[in-house]
C-alpha cells in the first residue's frame, strides 16, 4: 500500500485517506471510504483538484477483511463477532459470563504493527451482549504476510479471547453468630448476598441460622449439601478470623478440605475457600465470606463469586494472584 494524490477520475477505486466536507462543512465523504464511480459527481461539485488516497497493492489486506479474519481466530466460545466496519470487529458476550484472556498470546498479537486486540481484564464479569475484546486494524490494509503471523500467533494454543457463560445455580447459604445478632444478620448481611446471588442469575434456595460452634456449622453444610446446593455461602456474625475459626472446623468436620485462607484482597482478606465432595466431576464450593459481604460496594466476593458460578474450581494460587489489581478501594 502507498498513499498519493491524485485527480477527482483517478481517485476512482482507491481509499480516501481523510475526510471530505462539503460547502456548509458537513462530512461529505469519510475517510477510509473505497471512491466508486458515482462518487465522481459528488468530487467535481466541492470543486476538488486533487484527492488524497491509499493505493493498495497486491498481497495487501483491505482493514476490514484483515479485521474480520484476525478476529476470527482470536474470539473463541462464547463470544460472537460485530460486522467490520472502519477496520474494526468487536467481539460481544452471547450471554453473562467470565472472561477468559491468554494474555501471552494477545500480547504475540500486538506485537505485529498495524494490528490491535484490546480485551477486558481476565476473569471479568461481562454482561450479555457486551464487549470482550476489539480487534482494529490500524492503516487502510496490511501485508497478507504479516496478518498470517498474526493469525499463527492467535493460534498457538486455545482460544485468545472466550467467555464462560454463568450457570443458574441453586446456593445455600449459611448465617453464623448468636441469636442476640439473628435479627442484624438476617435483615443486613443477608440482603446483600441474596443480592449479588440474584444479580448473577442464580437463587438462593435454602438458608440456615447457627450458633457459632463447628458442630450446627457441619450440620448445615451437610444439610445444604444433602439438599442439592451446588454452592454455599457462610456469613457470619464476626468474620473468620484463622484456619481454626468456627466455620473452617465446621467446614473440617463436614468433610470438606480447605483450599485457601486469606486473600490479598482490600476490602476482602479474610476469604475462605474449601470444596466438599472431592474426587466427583463437580466438588460443591464453598465460600467463607469475610465481613466486607455486608456492603454492596465491591469487594472479594464479588471477583470470586461469578468464577464459581461460571464451573471454575478457584485455587489457592487463583486467589494469590489476585494481590496484582487487589486494591479495590
């Protein structure tokens, strides 16, 4: 591709490489726009001598085909492709769900001039019909040579940018503390889980209030877990303070392991995250939520809670990694 200038009738076929306005100064033309025959009249009437244009040669990729085919390969399950338009393609969640970005392969990508994939953050909430990602070719076309790069770079492993739709679960939840707090509890943390719950699609379809003591908070972990809740939530009156705190024991004392304690999350360090039923295609999660729950500003539980809904099995190393970005307030 070369850029020149040249008459209105040799124009005819190329790429505008700028803006044309007419006499009121309204855009007449724009750029990027490939000049047709009828274009010609509309040249000769703003009294144009010359016309500024791209000449693409061959082997070059108009942007939008380029747009169109490195979009192809990037976008994987769940996300769907914009029409290229100016030599862009977004790429839209088909339904609420978690981001999922390999973030080495999209920066493979970028590393080529001329091209760009701009994502959210991995793990990102999107909502349906929302963006992922943007693909935008930069210049009027780009070598086919170099766009085949690009592509075997978006093909070096699984997908570059997909999305994890959120699944409707049924989740227990579990209230711990006395029965002075019963009231407080039931009436403010609460609300505020069922919320989030209700927010992501899902339903809170059983809850239990116990005393703080590991026996009634294996009880109801059991419970729940025998009434098919596919994820469980504990709040409680005080948050979990030690892996030796009432709810991880109960949590022990249910049967379940204790994946991690303890996030570099602010609001949201004392997190609790164990899974029961190990060893089954679907281990049930569950989720000791530290006393920042009660607010409806966002904080840890809101990071791992659409993960857990989207069938992610969150690890120790999951929850340590989210120290990079962890400063939420």
């Amino acid at each position: 591709m070369y850029q020149t200038i040249v008459s209105p009738e040799e124009a005819i076929g190329h790429i505008l490489r700028h803006n044309l306005t007419d006499a009121h100064g309204h855009k007449a033309l724009a750029k990027g726009h490939k000049l047709v025959a009828e274009d010609l009249e509309k040249l000769r009437s703003m009294g144009l001598q010359s016309v500024p244009v791209a000449v693409l040669e061959p082997g070059d990729v108009h942007e939008n085909e380029a747009a169109r085919r490195l979009a192809e390969v990037v976008g994987g399950a769940g996300v769907r492709m914009s029409k290229p338009a100016g030599g862009r393609v977004n790429l839209l969640a088909e339904a609420d769900g978690v981001a999922q970005i390999d973030a080495e392969a999209l920066l493979r990508i970028n590393e080529h001039d001329g091209m760009t994939v701009a994502t959210v953050p991995t793990n990102t909430l999107v909502r349906a019909r929302k963006r992922v990602a943007t693909i935008k070719i930069i210049p009027f076309a780009v070598p086919e040579g170099a766009l085949a790069e690009a592509e075997a770079a978006a093909r070096g492993g699984g997908a570059v940018v997909s999305l994890r739709p959120l699944r409707s679960l049924n989740v227990g939840v579990i209230m711990v503390g006395s029965a002075a707090a019963r009231e407080r509890i039931e009436h403010s943390v609460f609300p505020a889980v069922e919320g989030r719950v209700d927010d992501l699609g899902s339903t809170v379809g059983m809850t239990r209030y116990v005393p703080p003591d590991e026996g009634p908070v294996a009880e109801a972990i059991c419970e729940l877990a025998q009434a098919s809740a596919q994820l469980i939530i504990i709040v409680g009156e005080t948050s979990i303070m030690d892996r030796d705190d009432v709810t991880p024991r109960g949590v022990r004392r249910a049967g379940g392991r204790i994946e991690h304690y303890g996030a570099p999350v602010e609001p949201g360090n004392l997190l609790l995250i164990a899974y029961l039923n190990e060893g089954m295609d679907a281990p049930l999660p569950v989720v000791g939520a530290p006393g920042c729950v009660r607010s409806r500003d966002t904080n840890i539980v809101d990071l791992v809670l659409p993960r857990l809904l989207a069938g992610e099995q969150i690890t120790k190393r999951d929850i340590v990694a989210l120290g990079h970005g962890g400063l939420l307030d």
